[in-house]
C-alpha cells in the first residue's frame, strides 16, 4: 500500500452474503429503478472518514479495538428514500448497542481529530441510487444479527466502486 496516497475510509457493519442475496432479490423484484447498488457492497456506514493518510490506519486500528458494544439483532424492515434519491432499508427502531456503537466511534475519532458529517446518524442500507420515486410497497422484515463491524477502503475501480476490508472487530456477547 502506497504511504503518501489518501485512502478513502469508512466504519461499516458488512451485510453477509446470505442476507445480502436475500436483500437484492427483494430489491430486484420490485423494481426500483436507478442504479443498484452491487451485491457485495451492501453494507450499513458508521463513520465516514473521507480520505485519510494511510499513516492514520493503525491509529483508527487501536481506537476501534477500544470500543466495547454487545453484539445485537437490527431489523431491517422500512423503505426509505434518503438524500439525493438513495433508495434505502431502515430499521423502524435502532438498537441500543447500535447507536453506543456510533457513539463510542465518532467519540472516538473526533479525539483523533477526524471531523465527521455534522448531521445525525440515520441507521441505512443504499439499495439503489438515482432512483426517482419509491414504489408503494413494505419490505419484508430483515433480520440482520450483528457480531463485527470493520474499517473499509473505498475504490473506484473501472468496474465501478469496490470496499475492501482493512481490518474487523468483534463485538461483545451479551451481557460480557
């Protein structure tokens, strides 16, 4: 990896496979319309970093291996349209561990000095970007049980947009 090239980093929970196959099938079914988003990208953002020094990965390693969150299902089961035409799954309640989760990271890296969005985490997964109006339609409830979350790089490649996961943490049991 190139030391003075900027990496575009992100936190995430990555959807597995099995519930990602599950989601886009739903998805395409239904036709959204806009551009999908690829299978093995679905995932839920965290942090958004922009680009950061390569230098700074080890750092965002240790802070990361400081969070401390139990392990917890999100129910993924609202349709949603967020900023600029992003059709999106949503939970219709965000889980406790979930919101200490972004709590503890963006607490986190604002120590570090990563300036992060301004505006309010909105728990999402981006089906489909582009996408004009939304269908009148609920989607099935989505269980997603969550157990890692993990620090991403994001590339653009000429087959389009590929994350690549740089490292992953594991979550808590319950009630450890």
């Amino acid at each position: 990896m190139q030391t003075d090239k900027p990496l575009r980093l992100f936190f995430a929970l990555s959807c597995p496979s099995d519930l990602a196959s599950a989601i886009c099938n739903w998805r395409d079914s239904h036709a959204l319309g806009g551009r999908p988003v690829a299978q093995t990208n679905l995932h839920m953002t965290l942090a958004f970093l922009g680009n950061q020094p390569a230098t700074a990965v080890d750092g965002l390693k240790q802070l990361a291996n400081s969070l401390r969150v139990d392990a917890f299902l999100l129910q993924l089961d609202q349709l949603q349209m967020i900023g600029k035409n992003f059709a999106c799954l949503v939970p219709s309640q965000s889980p406790s561990p979930l919101n200490q989760l972004v709590e503890q990271l963006h607490a986190g890296l604002s120590t570090h000095g990563v300036m992060l969005d301004a505006r309010p985490f909105l728990p999402h997964v981006t089906l489909s970007r582009q996408v004009h109006a939304l269908p009148d339609i609920q989607p099935p409830a989505f269980h997603w049980p969550l157990h890692r979350f993990g620090l991403y790089r994001s590339e653009n490649t000429s087959s389009g947009v590929h994350y690549s996961e740089l490292a992953s943490w594991p979550l808590a049991a319950p009630g450890h």
